[in-house]
C-alpha cells in the first residue's frame, strides 16, 4: 500500500542502501558512487522529510 504510494510519486527503492530514492526521468549516471549515505549526504548536501505519520516501510533482504 504505501509501497505503491511512493512508487507513484516516483521514487525508486536502493536494494543495496535499503532506502528509497528520487530519480528524475532521463536520468543517467556517469558512474557507480561507492560512497556511504553519509558520505553522498555531505558531497551533494542532504533535505530531510518531516511527517506526521510515522509508519515504517519494513526492509526487503
């Protein structure tokens, strides 16, 4: 349910960081970042998202 919800405001889920993310259409990468979220948080600068409902998406393994 709110899986589809986020996939419908077009974000996409990082298997490999277990967290959603946004992707503009026709975007492309020009290479593969190894960093941490952290390190890509600092590089490129980090806005987080306040709600009111605190629901959790578990974590697909």
């Amino acid at each position: 349910r709110n899986k589809e919800a986020l996939k419908t405001a077009g974000l996409r889920w990082h298997r490999e960081r277990e967290r959603w993310y946004y992707k503009p259409n026709g975007w492309r990468k020009s290479r593969r970042s190894t960093g941490s979220l952290d390190d890509l948080a600092r590089k490129y600068g980090y806005k987080g998202f306040e709600t009111t409902d605190k629901e959790q998406l578990p974590a697909r393994r």
